[in-house]
C-alpha cells in the first residue's frame, strides 16, 4: 500500500519566520466560504465578506486567517472594536503575526492623545547636496516651497536657478527663467492658481511666473515709492496677496496676484520705531508676521499693514526664514537652528540644531509628508529631518482591492500614511517592494513510496509596476446625501439648484448618485443629473429620518469605486442627532476614515452645522459651505481634486500555483521612505477554473 507523506520546508530570502498566518482550513464548505468572502472584499463588498467569513469560521472554528480577514471587514465597516477583537483573538490563536500586532500597536497609538503628540525633536536623516562630483547641482539654497503633491520648490540663489525636487529627494525640473533668466532668485511664493512670485535680489525686482516656468512680468519700479532695494523673503496669503520683504528700504511691500503694488508698511508711526533688517515674512488668517534680523525679533501687522504687536520672544540669534503652519505656529530659521515659536505667548522650541559649528539655515519646511527639510546657503545644502518616534516604523500600509480576475497579472490598490493618518504622497516605483509567497511541489520516489516534498518560500513580485496615483487622476466618485427632514425636504428646489450646480462642477471623469436620507435610506438613483433632480424632487418627508443609515448606504456605494471618493451632504445642518450616539458617530467617522471617503456638507436655510457634523466632516477632512454663498459651490469639486489621498496601484506577474483557482496565494507590500517604512499583508485567489 502506498503511502503520501507531506513534508513542508518553510523558507525565505526576505524574512526568518512567517510574517502572515497560513493557510490551514480543512472543511470544503469553509474553504468555499473563505475563498467567497475574499474575493467580495477584493471587489469592495464588505458586508458580504463578513458575512461569509463568519460562515467559514463556523465550520472551521478559530482559524487565525480568518480571524484575521473578518477583522479587516470589521474595520472597513467602520466597527472598530469588532476589528480589533478579531485581530487579537487571531494573534493569540495562530501565534505572533508581526504585521498584526504592528497594526495594532499603531492604532493604539492613534487612540492614545499622547501617542500623536507632535514632535519637539527632528533628526538628519539624509541630505541633498549642491554638488554631485563635479557637477553643480545648486548653490546657496535660499529658499524651499513644498507643494502638496510632495514635490518642494528649491530655490538656487548661486545658480540663478528654481529647482523641482520630488519626495525622494531627486530633482527632477529645473527653472531658469528661459531667455530673460533670473537674477540671484532668493525666495518664491506659490498662488493657488499655481502662479510663481520670485523676489530677484541682484535686480531689485519681482519676477511672475507660470506653473511651467514662463515669465509672466516683473513689478518693482526703476525709480520712485516702487523701487525695491534687496528684495529677499515672501509669503502669500489667502486672496493672492503677496508681501515682500524689501530690506534696503526696511519695510515690507503688499502686491496684488497681478503683480501691482497695493501699499507698503513697516516703517515707523507712532508706537512703533520701525523695521531694521526685514526677513522672513509669514502670513496666517488676518495676520502678518515679520522678522527682524538686526533687532532680534518677530513683528505682526495686520493685512493693511497697521502695526499689532511685537512677539514676547527671547534669545534669538540670527532669524531671517519664517513659516506659518495651519496651527498658526510659527516656523523660523534661526542661524544653525530652527525654532517653533507660539505667537501667542512667544514660547519657543528648538525642533533642530545644525552639526555644523557655522551654519546658517536661512529657511525651513514641513513637506506634504511631514519631514522637516531646511536650507543652509552656506553649506549648499539640504538636510531631511524626521522626528525620531516615526524612524523606521512611520508609514501605515493599507492594501485595498485586489485585482485577480487577470491572472497572473495582479494589480492591488494601497493607501499609504503616516504613523499620525496623514496621507503620503509623491510616491514612486523605487518606493514599492512586493513579495509573494511560493510554495512548490515537488515528488520524490523513496523506495517504492511517493513523497511530496512542498517547499515555501517568500520571493520578489515578478514584473512589478507603478501605476500611477490616484492624487495625480482627475477621477472622482460622489454620493450626494440629502437629508429626509421635513424642514429640507420643504426647501427641495434649493437642495436641487445647489446640487445641480455643483454637478456641473464636477468633469466628465466623475461618477455621482444620490442617497435620500428619510426613515429609510432610499438605494442609489442613477447617475445622471436628470435622476438624481427627480429624486430630490420626489423626496418624502419623515420626522424620522435617519443619517446615519444614509450615510453608511452612500458609502457603500462609494466602497467599489477607484475614484477619490466624497460624499456631499445635502441638508440644514442637523444630522437628527436623537438617533445617534457617541458609538454610532465614532463608527461614522471609521466608515469615512477606513475607506477614505471625505464629506462635504452643504447648508440649506439659515441653519448652522451641528456639532457632530462638523466633527464628521473636519475628521473625514472635508469642508461645510452655504449653498447660497456668492462665490458658488464649485469649490467642492477644487477641494476634492486637491485633497492628497495616498492611494496607489501597483502590479505584478504572480508566479504562485494558483490550484486551479482553489489555493490561497499571500503576498505582501513594503513602502520605504527614506527613514520610515511599513507594511501590509494580503492574499488572493485566481479565478476558478
């Protein structure tokens, strides 16, 4: 008689020990469940996935793979708890998963107010030099612009030169000015409608220009009150105002988007003796903040350039760059160190010391991901910093769909953010590595017995591609939710002209539907303008309605698109609060959050957004506008275009056995940004054959 023995020899190039549980179950009928509940949750069918992981475990019992994917369907869900129990109880009943408990420990974290407290302290991490040999990359970077794709804008004061650096800290653009060329750039400014301000130093001038680097004008008069003397620093604010610092003259100068100038202030009146040495120059809300060189000191005026207060600083050295952050802190390249400074009080702390024992740093940045980078003109140089609580373990990995319906061409959809959930963007091929894991049979004839030998072994993705990012597609898919109450449901031809015009909004590579938030939430209407007005129209009022059902059926319509999603929140302001609490708004929140789903909320009537819709909208990082507000609504589609996602798709060629459909094929993702890493596990099954 003869004998089958199985022999499973675990091994890997990448990894000691197994990082994902393995695939173990027996029962036909939760094997069938199991592979029926992945490939709904590659397809963004949450629900339907939980509920067949749920029929596998009843078969099969405490199977910690499982456990493990009924935990993600959990959090998909917005049931957070469910996810974590399910992801503890995988972890005690299948061993230590790294990537599990890793998961864990940074949603601990995320929990914990004191685990996301900012940093104090940033650390070199890399750096980006002006010369690469013999070649002169740049020379006495004066000035760096981040931008929200992740790209900063560098400006070469020695080389005459606006440079385009990526988030991997490669250079990829270079402005010169074209034929005109500039003239010892120092700092430049970036408009919302992508125009570039560029103060030129040698020429007493500012240069305009393009996104793509033409020259639009100049401003700063030969002669007369126009006449500019060094101009250095600039900032911009809100309406497209831009403030320069003009030292020869020590005064600061206010233009116009167009380039016209519109006043100049910081010189003495009475209560104020007057600027010295203008630098930096910071704006934020209603106020604008200069620094003093000579006088050691930070001012602020207000937007016409009446003189408020001087900063209750102490012990500053050398301030010349300056920086508001959305906090209203204020950011200051201070000699060899860079202070954060609390305009308010005047407290200060040291984020960062040069090694140096001669630098000067002349400006400071938090890029879109969050690293501080600064200038020093006199080393030509760029330094990374980072704070040192996220090295090595800042990113949070999230994969997302899987695409296996082409097999062995697999394409997958991530999420990428940091340790604080704030998307990372900028990213590139260089900064993916998928692994997936192998096993291979092979049968040997002992003797006159049959024995198959099964090696695992985890592998480099094969023919791996970047293909592309979501923050660079113009691709969007809204929900419009309309509130059932009987207050909005009488203001139906409002709700319909806003919601029209902000459909005329939004581009012909947009999806839109519409959910009616009554007693019970209406499914989906069609896509076009005409069904969704219709259905507005048609609304039924109930003093019953319910949000929060309508809410979580927008989203799922939402959890299979590949667009950015938004949900755009049609209503008074309420959200019927008396049929929530505070466990039913946190799961809202999670729905959002863990599918990425960002609500707009736009206010019909006089009402006022209630607390708890502000709190759903600010966590999802939407905004809440007056349908009525004279600007138009517009600005939602704008709003959703430029939020960063963080969301990427990869592919590659898998090189698994895929049992004629019938075996469980893990594979894994790692993401490295310079210091920080992370990394997410999944798996998939090829389609039946």
């Amino acid at each position: 008689m003869k004998r089958i023995l199985a022999i499973v020899l675990f091994c890997t190039s990448v990894a000691l020990v197994e990082a994902q549980f393995t695939y173990r179950i027996q029962s036909p009928l939760a094997a069938e469940s199991f592979r029926t509940g992945i490939e709904a949750y590659g397809r963004g069918r949450y629900a339907e996935s939980l509920a067949q992981f749920e029929r596998a475990l009843a078969s099969e019992g405490s199977d910690p793979l499982c456990l493990y994917w009924l935990g993600k369907s959990y959090y998909r869900l917005g049931l957070t708890g469910a996810a974590f129990d399910r992801w503890n109880e995988a972890v005690a009943v299948g061993g230590g998963s790294p990537m599990v408990s890793s998961r864990l420990e940074l949603a601990g974290a995320m929990a914990d107010p004191a685990g996301l407290a900012p940093p104090t302290r940033y650390v070199r991490v890399s750096e980006l030099t002006g010369k690469k040999d013999t070649i002169e990359l740049f020379a006495r970077p004066s000035w760096i612009e981040p931008l929200a794709d992740g790209k900063v804008i560098l400006v070469s004061h020695g080389t005459n030169t606006l440079l385009v650096i990526d988030a991997n800290a490669r250079i990829i653009k270079t402005i010169n000015g074209g034929t005109t060329g500039l003239d010892r750039p120092f700092a430049c400014a970036v408009l919302d409608d992508g125009t570039i301000f560029v103060t030129e130093f040698q020429s007493n001038r500012i240069v305009r220009l393009t996104p793509e680097g033409t020259i639009l004008g100049y401003s700063g008069d030969p002669s007369g009150p126009g006449r500019l003397a060094g101009p250095q620093y600039i900032a911009s604010d809100s309406d497209g105002f831009v403030y320069v610092s003009d030292v020869g003259y020590s005064r600061i100068v206010k233009y116009s988007r167009d380039g016209t100038r519109v006043l100049t202030f910081g010189t003495p009146v009475p209560g104020f003796s007057g600027l010295r040495l203008p630098t930096g120059v910071a704006v934020h809300e209603n106020r604008i903040f200069v620094a003093d060189a000579a006088l050691k000191a930070i001012f602020a005026f207000d937007t016409f350039g009446n003189y408020l207060s001087r900063i209750e600083t102490s012990g500053l050295l050398k301030p010349e760059g300056l920086r508001a952050s959305d906090d209203g802190n204020l950011l200051l390249a201070d000699g060899s160190r860079v202070l954060l400074i609390d305009p308010e009080t005047g407290s200060q702390t040291e984020l960062y010391r040069s090694e140096r024992t001669k630098a000067r740093i002349v400006s400071a940045a938090f890029d879109a991901n969050g690293e501080l980078l600064v200038a020093d003109f006199d080393a030509s140089e760029i330094a990374y910093l980072s704070d040192p609580a996220s090295r090595f373990s800042g990113l949070s990995i999230e994969i997302g769909r899987t695409y296996s319906d082409g097999f062995p061409r697999i394409q997958v959809d991530l999420r990428v953010k940091d340790r604080y959930g704030r998307p990372v963007t900028g990213l590139g091929y260089s900064n993916f590595y998928i692994s997936e894991s192998i096993v291979l049979k092979e049968r040997r004839v002992e003797g006159d017995i049959p024995v198959d030998y099964l090696a695992s072994s985890i592998r480099p993705a094969s023919g791996m591609a970047f293909e592309g990012a979501l923050d660079e597609s113009s691709s969007m898919d809204i929900a419009f939710l309309l509130e059932g109450s009987p207050e909005l449901v009488s203001r139906k031809l409002e709700a319909r002209n806003a919601v029209s015009s902000i459909y005329a909004s939004l581009g012909s590579n947009t999806s839109a539907r519409l959910v009616t938030a009554g007693r019970i939430a209406q499914p989906p209407s069609a896509g076009t303008l005409n069904a969704i007005s219709d259905a507005i129209l048609k609304a039924e009022p109930s003093d019953s309605w319910r949000f929060d059902s309508g809410l979580r059926l927008a989203a799922g319509s939402l959890f299979d698109r590949s667009g950015r999603r938004a949900i755009v929140y049609v209503g008074t302001g309420s959200i019927n609060e008396r049929f929530l609490d505070g466990a039913s708004l946190a799961e809202l929140s999670t729905i959002l959050e863990a599918n990425d789903i960002s609500l707009y909320a736009v206010i019909i009537g006089p009402g006022v957004p209630s607390e708890a819709l502000v709190y759903l909208v600010e966590k999802s990082r939407g905004a809440a506008y007056r349908a009525d507000r004279p600007e138009g609504l517009s600005i939602i589609a704008d709003s959703i275009l430029a939020t960063q996602t963080g969301r990427y798709r990869l592919s590659y060629d898998s090189t698994a056995d895929d049992g004629f459909g019938r075996a469980y094929i893990p594979f894994s993702i790692e993401v490295y940004l310079r210091d920080r890493s992370g990394k997410d596990e999944s798996g998939f099954f090829a389609p039946l054959r």
